[in-house]
C-alpha cells in the first residue's frame, strides 16, 4: 500500500499536457474516496431540492464532520458550484473556506511545520510538464 506509483492526468485547456506526480497506492484510495464523498454531497444536495435524502451522512466529508466539531475546515460547499447559486453568495463561501485554511497554514508555519513556498511549487510543476512530455 506505500509502494510508490506515478499518477498520470492530461491537463491544459485542452489537454495538450500530461502530469505526473508521484504517490502511493493508500493516498491515491483516499483520494478517490474523498473525491467520492464530494461528488455524494452534490447529489444530495439535488436530491434535497427535490424534497429526497439519500441519508444524514452520505456526501459528509470527514472535514465537515472536523469542522462541526471545532477542528478545522469545511469541506468545499457544493452549492457554490449550483446553477442556482448567485455568483457572490458562491465566491462569499469559497473565500470563507480559503481564510480559515490560510489560518490553519499560519498557524502551521508559525510552530515550525515546513511549508512550500512558492517557488518550490513552480520548479515541481514545472518538473512534472517536462516529465509529461515523456509520458505517450
């Protein structure tokens, strides 16, 4: 389950290129599972307009539940990305979550946990196009 493994995706706006990134088998499930979650907590919130449920806990992130109880940041808000939503209330919850996640990061950085700057972000982006340019 730590093996390593490289996860290629195609991405640009038209997918002209390939990433690669390196991770594990266990990260890559959690991943999907998060990624699983999300996409619940969308079809609940279609059912719930329809006066349905799919259940109380399907589409809760394992962060929302973190959240309620005090330890960190919400999930995203899937009715921000609704057709229905005006535009501000969708970028009013989005910055929301971002603020709380940039003071978990301060608070981080401040008791000496490493950080990335940004820098190290754009030499690993860019380390990862020229290795999706070996990927077909």
């Amino acid at each position: 389950m730590l093996q390593r493994v490289d996860v290629y995706t195609p991405g640009g706006l038209k997918g002209q290129h390939n990433f690669c990134t390196a991770s594990t088998l266990v990260r890559e499930i959690m991943f999907l599972n998060s990624h699983a979650t999300h996409h619940f907590a969308i079809l609940q919130g279609y059912a719930r307009e329809r006066g349905q449920t799919f259940g109380s806990g399907v589409g809760t992130a394992p962060a929302t539940v973190a959240n309620v109880l005090g330890y960190g940041v919400p999930a995203e808000s899937p009715h921000a990305h609704h057709p229905g939503t005006p535009l501000l209330d969708g970028y009013r919850a989005m910055f929301h979550q971002w603020s709380i996640a940039f003071e978990i990061g301060t608070a981080y950085a401040r008791s000496g946990v490493a950080t990335t700057s940004a820098v190290q972000l754009l030499r690993q982006f860019r380390q990862d196009l020229r290795r999706s340019e070996t990927w077909f």
